[in-house]
C-alpha cells in the first residue's frame, strides 16, 4: 500500500540556522530517557491522562523532544522511509530556523520531500509574492506553527499568508494543541497558549476557501477540536500523536476522506504510527488506503 505522510520535518526547526542540519552525516539520538517512546509503545494512548502526564514530565519529555529535532538529517530521514516503505513525506518549514529554500534543496537530492513554505516573520517582506514565488518553485503549501514562531493567527502578516493561499488554492497546515518546546530561560522564545484551538477555529472560519489541515488534530485538545471544528467542510487532520481509538473518533467526525496519516517525524517514529493507523482501521482496507495516501494525494494535488 502507498503510504504519504502528510506531516513530518528536515533541520533544526528550533534555532537559527537550523537549515544546515539537513545535509550532516552520521548524526545519532541523544541517548537520554524519552517518554514519546513509551507513548508509541502503547500506540499513543494516554487513557485520558495524557495532559496531566504531560504536565508532570514537561521537562524530560521537552529534552527529549529537542533530541528527536536535533536528529533531523536527510541521512535519518531516509533511513526512516525506507524501513516503514513511506512513499512521499510533507516536510514542513518553520522560518526563520529552517525555511523553503532548505527543503527545496532536500527535494533536488530526495524527490521523495514534498516541501511546504512558511512566513518568516522577522524580516519585513512582500508576503504575498514570497508566497507566490515559493509555490511556482514546488511549495505544496504553507505551514503555521503560531507557539514556535511567536505569532499568534490573526497577526496581520499570517493574514496576508493565507490570503495568497487561498488566492493559489493551497492547502496550510496549523499546529494545534497547546504544548512548549524551550526550556529554562528559552521558555520566552515560545508562546504555547497560541495552540489553544479556538484560535485554530477563528482562522478557519475566517477563510473557507482555504482546506486547512489541523496538525496532530489537536494534540490533548483533541475532544475540543472535533467539538468546535466539527461540520466545517474545509478541515482536514492528521493522526501524528492519536491513538487508535482517537482515530476513530476523527474519522466519525470529519468523514473517511478526512483523516491522513502523519508521523510528525523525527518527533515521532514512522513505525508505531503507522501501526496506530492499521489498528483504528480493523482491517478495513478502503479505509487504511484512504488515510494513508488517498486523502492526502488528492488533497495535495499529487499525479496518481
């Protein structure tokens, strides 16, 4: 079966210059106590108390997270495709760390990078027309992360963002979910309650003509997002951090032709995901094939 991964990184995504990572060799995890792997032990399944847990490991669980965002090469990153047979994988940027112009680079050496753009938001600029000059060179789409870029949605300049989006019907993929990814003295750099889904909920409403994709559909908040996204004919999500049953929720709520699969790599390994995926689906072949790779090839415009 194809499989795409609709959300997923190349580079340090979480520091300047965070570009230059992509093309490092022999480049291993900090060997350190990683709750994630526990997490995909049990297929993301939390019983409940994923968010208290979360609150009371925030620490370790950030430390190893910034682990995983450091092991992010070109090198790991096809050595993770070609041990799960992932077809294509989105790789989304997050400028001014790593930005368009990095991951295009990737794609001229792995064509199976589809690049996203993103808005740098620390230098004055035509938005609209980098937007535009990004698609004509492969951009598939535009990537927000509102906590890591300090931005909260309704800035001008994302609005400007989406606005050539939705001018050249493309699709933008939002992170969701509250959640912080500096620690000590860095915890300035990063403003998590931006996540908060009601801020997701404004935007969306605000642009029907764009299809947005809610990334990690929510993340804690997922209960809250099926409840306030609900309906909308232009939201799709993905499975990065969702458990089997989770999944089935999302695709009673969105529809079959809805949910896509996503790993959020190198955040979360391929492997558990995609079981996480083969085990919400119960055998249902139509509806494996449709998360992992119809929904997205037809939402992403990709030549059967």
């Amino acid at each position: 079966m194809k499989i795409i991964d609709i959300h997923g990184h190349l580079g340090d995504i979480l520091n300047p210059k965070g570009g230059d990572l992509i093309c490092k060799t022999g480049v291993v995890m900090q060997k350190i106590w990683d709750p994630q792997t526990q997490n995909e032990r049990q297929l993301n399944r939390s019983f409940g108390l994923g968010a208290l847990i979360y609150r009371l490991i925030h620490h370790w669980a950030t430390r190893a997270q910034r682990a995983r965002n450091f092991s992010a090469t070109l090198e790991n990153f096809r050595r993770s495709l070609g041990e799960t047979g992932v077809n294509l994988a989105v790789c989304l940027p997050i400028a001014p760390y790593v930005t368009f112009e990095d991951l295009a680079r990737a794609r001229d050496q792995e064509p199976r990078v589809l690049p996203f753009t993103s808005v740098d938001f620390t230098r004055n600029h035509d938005i609209g027309a980098k937007f535009a000059a990004d698609a004509a060179q492969g951009a598939m789409g535009l990537k927000l992360h509102p906590i890591i870029q300090a931005v909260p949605l309704q800035d001008p300049r994302t609005i400007q963002a989406l606005q050539a989006c939705e001018r050249l019907n493309k699709p933008v993929l939002i992170h969701t979910g509250v959640s912080g990814y500096y620690l000590g003295r860095e915890k300035i750099r990063n403003r998590p309650e931006y996540g908060k889904i009601e801020y997701v909920e404004a935007i969306i409403r605000e642009f029907p003509g764009i299809s947005f994709i809610a990334g990690h559909a929510g993340l804690f908040q997922v209960r809250e997002l099926c409840r306030r996204l609900k309906g909308l004919p232009n939201v799709w999500v993905d499975t990065s951090f969702q458990s089997p049953e989770i999944i089935r929720k999302l695709v009673r709520t969105f529809g079959p032709d809805k949910v896509m699969y996503a790993s959020d790599w190198p955040f979360g390994n391929r492997p558990p995901h995609i079981r996480t995926v083969k085990v919400a689906c119960k055998g249902d072949g139509s509806l494996e094939e449709r998360i992992f790779h119809r929904n997205s090839a037809e939402l992403l415009g990709l030549d059967e």
